[in-house]
C-alpha cells in the first residue's frame, strides 16, 4: 500500500483524523505524500488533517503547495485557514505579500468566507506585515471571542516583529512613547487604535483619566479597567472623583470615573456622589423597582455597551459583585419562587400541572421560567423573581389568586418596554431587550 493511500486509510474517520495520535501518525509520513494527499480529491477533512504535519517542514515548494490551497476559493474554508495558519506557524515570510494580496480579493469571492479573513489578518500580521495592524487591532477588539483571539495572537506576533514603537506607527500614530500613547487614546478617528494605545499605556498614566471622557464604550471601559487595576493612589482618586464631580463631563464619564473608585475600593468617595448625581439613575418609564433589580441582578455586569450607570446601580443599590456569574435574581430561589406559584394556584382551586423548565419544553436549550398547565393554557413562572406571563388570556381565577399572593403579570406596556442601556446576548446579536425577553429569556 502506498503512503498516500495509508494516509488516507488513517483519516477516514472524520471523528477521529485530529486526535493526538492520528497526527502523532502524520508525523511519519513524507512530505511528498501529505502534500499528495493535500492536492488530491480526499474529503475534507482529510486534506485539513495533512496540513499540521506539513508545517514543520516547508521548504519553498512545499510553501508555496499551501498558499496555493489558501488562494483557491473552490477550496473547502477549513482547508485554506488551515494553510494560511500552517504558513505563520512556520514563520515562512515570503508568503505575506501574497496573504495581503488574499485578504483584499476575499470580498470579490463569489462565496461568502465566515472565518478566511480572520486567518488571513492574523497570518500576516504574525509574519511582520505592519499594513495587517489595522485589521488586526480591529479583530483583537471584536464582541466575537474567536475573532478576539485572532486579533490577540496577531499582535502578539507583530510587536515580536517590530515592537510597540513599530505598531503605533503602523496604527498611525508617532510612537509608544507616553506622549504617542497619550495622543492616540485621546485624538485618534479609529476606537480600536484608541483602545489599543489604552491597553498598552501604563496603568498609573496620568491621562488615563481624560480618556474616560471618551464616547465609545470600548475605549472607555476599556480606560475603566486600566484604571481600576493602578496602584493606590491619592492622586488619581482625587482626579477621578474630580471627573465625577464635573458639572459639563458627559454623564457616562461621571459614572464611569465612580465605578473606577469603587473598584479601586473607595466607594467612600464614590457613594454620596451617585446619590447626589441628578441624571445618575438611567429613567426607564414604568418600570416597577422589582422588575428593575431582577433584570440587574440577572444581566449585569451586562455586554459592551452597557449604560455605566445600570452598574453602579447594581454595586451602589443592590450589592452586587459584578465578578460573579448569577442564574437567580435577589428575592428568593427559583424553586422557591415556583412552589409560591403553584401553591397559590392550588389555593384558589385550580390544578396546576408540573412546572417545567422551558429548555425541557423545548427540548434544547435552557431560560429563566418554567411552563405551568393550569386551567388549560400554559402559564410562564419566571425564575427570576415573582412575575408571570401568559401567552393567552389569563384565566381570572389563576390572575387573582397570583397577584394576590404577590406575583406581578408581566403583559402589554411594560412587556414591551426596552430595557434601555443594557444589551444583552440573544441568537447572535447584543442589544437592548423588553422587559418580557429578559424576565423570560430563552437561548438554544
């Protein structure tokens, strides 16, 4: 039997072509016979297995096999990133033209690329390709977390080429200095070259504080950070209390400045001055305070773009540690809550079916209520606090005996109200939800 055909025998089991051993096996073969494989007609998956054997061992021609597969856009996605990662890995800089070259004819393919450009950026970037640190930095600062850890690797990679110097330079700016760093955080067009002079400031920089004025959430949480982690100092929580105390400072740098202090442990500075911030509170009309701390207690410290505010509410009202993931709200278990519900309903003389939980409704997937049968239609018990819903009419019975045991029915104006300032996570997308989607939050 040939290698080639040996090779293909070894992967033709999708499950198991990238474990441990199989590539340990790869490891033995020629690379006359992966690259065969690689060029061949072999499934998927089999041709992407060959491509880590490959990296240890590329010499020109063998290079120049990979780019090919990465430029060809009738090749399978997880082939060509394979390829392109094969390529960095090897540190085989004569390709970079080349990937810039891939990078900017991606958009005129035919079919669309989910995860190419990503590879592409980072590949270039990691071999030294200055004019990759724009898209880089912008991948390094994606909501996505796959695309974050593209963006972070290509960095890491390029200021091992140039240094810090070399990437603010490349990000236009004069140096990594103080003063460039300073005047990139604080004066240029892009926020992810903001953020980026942010993160490679000194903690204790003194112009920190100015940057929390900034109108972009990135940049400025970013800042936040930086700042909460400096070492103790007088100094920098007088200017920071300064800030909040400033009467033309935008509303979410004031908020920002406070959530520094209590990070920084000085909530004694921060406290009596959100008391007395007139606009300190973000104002959703209707919205019950048991609505308002169940949202929170659930959602903060929220996704990027949350209203500063709506933290300093839950670390300032409600005590919440915003370090700790919480599936429950602030008034009682969820077991508790339910039982309250179904003994209510039984109170009244109703027959209240089990309560199951909407992941099990559904069959995948988990939320924050459970499904009761009762007077036939289902009613929604929300975990989170004492709230119901009903997608039909509510029978009478069941709505008095609920409310009079204190559970409120979450229906028209304020099931449609936007929780303003908090987005969150649901299929894909981050934005502000209505009282309804996050009292009763579903995700598969």
């Amino acid at each position: 039997m040939s290698d080639v055909a040996r090779i293909r025998q070894l992967l033709a089991d999708a499950n198991t072509a990238r474990s441990p051993e199989t590539r340990r096996a790869l490891d033995g073969f020629a690379p006359a016979a992966l690259v065969t494989v690689l060029r061949s007609d072999a499934p998927w998956w089999v041709r992407a297995a060959v491509v880590p054997a490959l990296a240890t061992k590329l010499d020109v021609p063998r290079a120049r096999a990979l780019l090919e597969r990465a430029e060809d856009p009738r090749e399978t996605e997880e082939v060509r990133c394979a390829c392109v990662d094969a390529l960095a890995d090897a540190r085989r800089t004569e390709v970079v033209p080349a990937l810039l070259k891939l990078d900017a004819a991606l958009d005129r393919e035919p079919a669309r690329t989910w995860r190419l450009g990503e590879a592409v950026i980072s590949a270039a970037a990691r071999l030294g390709a200055t004019k990759a640190a724009p898209a880089a930095v912008a991948l390094r600062y994606d909501p996505w977390s796959y695309r974050r850890a593209r963006g972070e690797e290509a960095l890491r990679g390029l200021v091992s080429h140039v240094g810090l110097d070399g990437v603010a330079r490349a990000l236009g700016g004069a140096d990594a200095s103080d003063d460039g760093l300073s005047a990139m955080a604080l004066t240029h067009p892009n926020a992810p070259a903001r953020r980026w002079a942010v993160d490679a400031a000194r903690r204790d920089a003194p112009w920190l504080v100015d940057a929390l004025w900034d109108a972009d959430a990135l940049v400025a949480d970013g800042v936040l950070d930086r700042l909460a982690d400096a070492s103790a100092s007088a100094e920098l929580d007088t200017r920071l209390a300064a800030l909040a105390d400033h009467a033309k400072a935008p509303v979410h740098a004031r908020a920002r400045a406070l959530l520094t202090l209590c990070r920084r442990g000085r909530e004694d500075l921060a406290r009596p001055r959100w008391n007395a911030m007139p606009d300190g509170r973000v104002r959703l009309r209707d919205v019950p305070d048991d609505v308002r701390r169940a949202v929170l207690a659930r959602f903060l410290p929220g996704e990027r773009g949350t209203d500063p505010r709506w933290r300093l509410e839950g670390v300032l009202d409600l005590g919440l540690d915003l370090d700790v993931e919480r599936d429950q709200g602030l008034d009682g278990a969820p077991d508790e809550i339910v039982s309250e519900a179904i003994r209510a309903l039984r109170e009244a003389g109703l027959e209240p079916g089990e309560a199951v939980p909407i992941g099990t409704v559904r069959q995948q997937g988990g939320g924050t209520w459970r499904v009761v049968q009762v007077a036939g239609v289902a009613l929604d018990v929300c975990e989170l606090g004492r709230f119901v819903a009903c997608d039909d009419a509510m029978p009478d019975t069941a709505r008095n005996a609920l409310v009079s045991s204190g559970f409120r029915v979450i229906e028209g104006a304020l099931a449609r109200t936007v929780f303003e300032g908090l987005p969150v996570y649901c299929f894909g997308r981050r934005e502000p939800l209505t009282v309804h989607g996050l009292l009763f939050y579903w995700q598969d």
